[in-house]
C-alpha cells in the first residue's frame, strides 16, 4: 500500500468455539466495528484460524479491495504467524495485519463478568482498528544460515543431537567440558528400564560419534564467548586444560547441558557415614559391590531407600520442583535387589510413577514384597548414625503408627539440580531461568525446545528434569530444529525492530546497556560514534526505546504514532452508530 492510499480496513471476530463466545456479545463486536472510521466490512466467525476462516479473510480482502485486516481472537503468540501468511497470500504485506487477543485477555479473565467483557472488547478493536490505520508495510528480511550445528554438552541428549544432525548431513560441533562423552549417564552401572549399564548403552554411539566425519568433538572444553545471531554465530571454545582457543562459525546450537545430582548435605545423615549414599552414588558402585556395606564390607541385608530428597520442598537446601525420574528409579531398584536381601523399605511423600510403562516397575516391586511406606511432608523420617549403625524412625500416615528400623544401608533419591555454571551458559547464550533454575523454552507447551534466542535451541535436563527416554527425544527433536534451519540455507528474520535515527542519538550508550539481546553497539566509524542495531539479533522488545534520552530510537511496527493512536481511540470513542466506510 503507497503513502496516498485511504486505509480500507477489514474486521473479523471470532468466536473460537465458546472460548469467546461463552461470554463476549461477539456479534454485537463485530457490528460495533463497523461503525469505526476506514472499517469497510465486519463479521464474526466460529473459528478464524480453520480453512474456512482463512479463507473468509482471503476472499474479504478480494471482495472489499482492504488493506488492512483486524482479527480478534486468541493470543497473537499462537495464531499471528497464521494470520500474516492469510494476509500476505491475498496480496498484502504481512505486516499491515493487528490481532486482538479476546480470549486470554478478556472471555478467559473476565468469564463472570460478560457485559463488561463485551464492553473491554469494544474497546481492544476500537484500539486496534485505530492502530491498523496508521500500519506500514515493512520488507520481509532473511539471512543466510551457516550449516554447522554447536551442540554444548556430550551428554546423551548432546550425543544423540549430534549424530542426527550428522548423519542428515551436517556438520557439528560437540563441545563437552569434562574429559570424556557420556555425561551422568555413562557413570551407572545399573539404567532403568533396559537393564544394561550407561557404558552399554551409550558406549556404540561414543564410538559412532568420535568417528563421524561430520563431528568435531571438544572434550575439556568449554564455550568461552559467543557471538552473533540466527544462521551466523560465532563460538569461541577454549580447551580448559591447554587454554588454547579456536573459533567456529554456526548457523545453530543446541544447549545439551544436563544436570548434577543434588548432594542432600543436611539431609538424613548424609555424609555422617558411608553407607548414607544417594541413589546415583549407589547405582556407580561396582557389581560385585553392590549390596555390599561400604564402611566394613558386610553383605547387606536390610535396605532402606527415601524419596525426595532435596526436590518438592521449599527452602535454601530444597527444590520444589520434581526430579520425575526418582520413584520409577527407586522402584526398579527396589525391585531388582529384593530377592539378594531381606528387606527392603521405601520411605515416600508420593509416588509418581508417571512414564509409560512407569507403573509396572511399582507394581513389580510390591509383588516382589518391598514395603512402601508413606511419610508426612511435615515430618520427615530421623536418621542417626551411632557406633557405625544406621537407625531410622519415621511416623507412617496411612497406619498412625510409629517405626524405627535398622538398615545396613541407606540410598537416598536425591533431586535433579542444573549444573555448576548454569549462570553463565545462560548470559552467554542469552537465555533465561526458570524457578528451578533449568531453562526456560520459548513456549512450554507450543514451543518446548526453541529459546528466545533465535537459532538457539534446548534438550534434555537443560530443560527440566527428565530421564534419559525423555532426552532422547527432546535431542532429535532440536536436531530436526536445527536441520530444517539449516536446510532453508536462509532463514527469515523479524522487521519489527529498532531503528537508530542517527541526527537524534548523543552517544550516551543508554540503549547499549539496556539492550537484553545486546543486539546495539557504538558504530565507531561514525564521527561522533552512534547506535547501529544488528538487526538479526534484536527482538523489538521497546527496551531501548523507552531508555533512550534522546528519543533517537524508532520502533518499526510499534511507532509513537501507532501508540498514541490506540490511547487516542481508547480515550474518544467512536460513536455507536454510523457508517464507517471509507
């Protein structure tokens, strides 16, 4: 659409089943939208995101010659990019369409309340129209991928991701600080549920993985600073025992960084005697060692194993969120030394044997006569250590009665923790942290394994505990993130960014430390020095923006103009009634 152009605007209201419905007058939205100024045609519709409800918008702007189109629906987190390539099909530029979020922002907020959320959604396409006048169009921008892959982590996830990307191709990167592959997993001698050692299972793809042509491996290195942005990214390894360094150019990465297992100082006695371990501890003890007590190398005959420790607690020692591999783990193992001992209890606050399949393993060890007993959150089981023995006592909430039990060992199922160093990763790669201090993914639901960070992906316990079956797929999941970026050879980048308007900017570097993607720096061949944005790398989040002194930074696709237009409409509401054609 040229400058001279009258703005012809289309509306749609959609009724998303009874989402919006159930509770906004959606018909009486869609006749109020067509008394606003430039809207020449409104309906409402059951689903604006089915076939049918695309191709209404298709044939509107045909029909009506718009060159606008105003939807108000869901969030524009999940349906915009659907809506833009509607529009940008029937011939209009994909940045000329406004989407009004009705259904997260008013029916599911204000479900009690259904003439005042009709009225606040008057009001959000009155706005919103408001704004769709004063649109531009703005060019679609793209760049060209690298088609190499970094993969930080030589974990299972890691591993795994790097030998699809591999073997579809590709080039990568694998970068592991400690000195071997394998991560935690290649230190257990026992892995539910396959019953075969960590060095079995991932022994083959180690080798497979060392070997490829495709794969450079990094052990004892580390990531040491990293740079650029989506299909061009520039990592700089440092091997920590040589300190030598060496860049690598990347089009994507995958953040394989795994966990630590939490050591539940503090808790039950640990680290007062050895035979207090935790469950990893026990599961990397030898075979023929296994039921043996470490203190004196009695056989053992009495076990005692407890539940969360360390996760779903608050607190400075605890974690409230839960490690999910621990009750199956607990149960397999329980299951599996029964039969070599006499007794084996279970202390428990729940049981979640959620996996599939999960189940059985409890199921297995109660038939094989393990004694599960449930303990109160608020009183958790006392255990001391006296003359090299081992006492537990612990209330049982489902008898009432008190016990007190003497076991040769004891294993403790100890949380899931993100690894030392997590801090860094995450201000290197620009990602950010969840409550349990794991990664946080675009979207847990729509967009599990991609970050904000364009290009940059995550899998595996980077994410959030999970066990090893569930690594395995987050890893070729982001694998074939990574490919389908990097077999596009260029990718399509975001046009709503910031823009510097050099005459205005006073070199203050305001906006440089504002910036949380660092995507501005101090362009010094200019005399004075300005602000140039890289925009690959900027979210147009308005950060820098609304820091600016100068007022020298334009935000493309959220101008003053724009804004002021929206609070205009919200302030001065068009009349109920009247034409709005243009």
């Amino acid at each position: 659409m040229t400058a001279q152009e009258e703005p012809r605007i289309g509306v749609f209201v959609c009724h998303c089943g009874h989402n919006i419905a159930g509770v906004v007058d959606v018909v009486r939205v869609a006749e109020y939208a067509k008394s606003l100024p430039h809207v020449v045609f409104a309906t409402d519709e059951m689903f604006m995101c089915s076939d049918a409800g695309q191709q209404l918008i298709r044939d509107k702007i045909a029909e009506y010659d718009l060159n606008r189109v105003v939807v108000a629906s869901c969030s524009p987190r999940m349906h915009e990019p659907t809506f833009r390539r509607v529009v940008e099909e029937a011939g209009l530029n994909r940045y000329l369409f406004e989407q009004v979020n009705l259904r997260e922002h008013v029916s599911w907020c204000h479900m009690r309340e259904p003439e005042l959320s009709t009225e606040k959604a008057i009001d959000l396409v009155r706005m919103a129209v408001a704004r769709a006048a004063k649109l531009e169009g703005l060019p679609v921008k793209s760049v060209k991928v690298t088609p190499r892959t970094l993969v930080v982590g030589g974990g299972i996830t890691g591993i795994r991701a790097a030998l699809d990307i591999a073997d579809r191709g590709f080039e990568v990167v694998l970068v592991e600080r400690e000195p071997k592959l394998g991560g935690n997993l290649v230190k257990w001698n026992h892995v539910f549920p396959v019953d075969k050692s960590g060095k079995k299972i991932l022994g083959p793809l180690i080798k497979r993985v060392k070997s490829h042509e495709r794969v450079r491996v990094f052990t004892n290195s580390e990531v040491s600073d990293f740079d650029g942005y989506i299909g061009n990214f520039v990592a700089t390894i440092r091997n920590n025992k040589t300190g030598k360094e060496e860049q690598v150019e990347v089009g994507t990465v995958i953040i394989a960084t795994g966990f630590k297992a939490y050591e539940p100082v503090e808790y039950y006695a640990y680290g007062q005697s050895p035979d207090i371990m935790t469950l990893a501890e026990f599961h990397q003890r030898p075979g023929d060692e296994l039921l043996k007590r470490p203190s004196d190398g009695r056989p053992v005959k009495k076990i005692v194993c407890i539940g969360c420790v360390g996760s779903r607690e608050p607190g400075k020692q605890g974690h409230e969120h839960c490690s999910r591999y621990c009750c199956t783990a607990v149960a397999k193992t329980a299951a599996d030394i029964r039969s070599d001992v006499e007794e084996v209890v279970v202390l428990y606050q729940d049981v979640r044997t959620y996996g599939k399949g999960h189940e059985e393993f409890h199921r297995l060890a109660r038939l094989r006569y393990v004694m599960y007993s449930k303990f109160p959150r608020e009183e958790k089981p006392q255990v001391t250590v006296a003359d090299g023995e081992l006492t537990v006592k612990w209330h049982d909430v489902l008898s009432g009665d008190d016990f007190e039990f003497h076991p040769d060992i004891i294993v403790l199922a100890s949380a899931m923790v993100p690894p030392d160093g997590i801090d860094d990763v995450a201000k290197m790669f620009g990602l950010t942290r969840s409550a349990d201090g794991f990664f946080n993914p675009e979207h847990i639901k729509l967009a599990p394994l991609t970050t904000h960070t364009a290009g940059v992906m995550i899998a595996g316990t980077a994410q959030a505990a999970k066990n090893a079956t569930e690594s395995v797929v987050d890893a070729s999941g982001a694998a074939a993130k990574a490919v389908g970026l990097m077999a596009r050879g260029e990718v399509e980048i975001e046009s709503t960014t910031a823009q510097v308007i050099e005459d205005l900017c006073s070199s203050c570097h305001t906006c440089v430390a504002a910036c949380p993607y660092g995507a501005i720096a101090m362009d010094e061949s200019k005399d004075p020095p300005v602000a140039h944005v890289t925009s690959a790398k900027c979210h147009g989040c308005g950060t820098c923006a609304a820091a600016c002194p100068s007022s020298a930074i334009l935000m493309l696709h959220s101008t003053d103009e724009q804004i002021m237009a929206m609070v205009e409409a919200f302030l001065t509401p068009a009349p109920e009634i009247g034409g709005g054609e243009a």
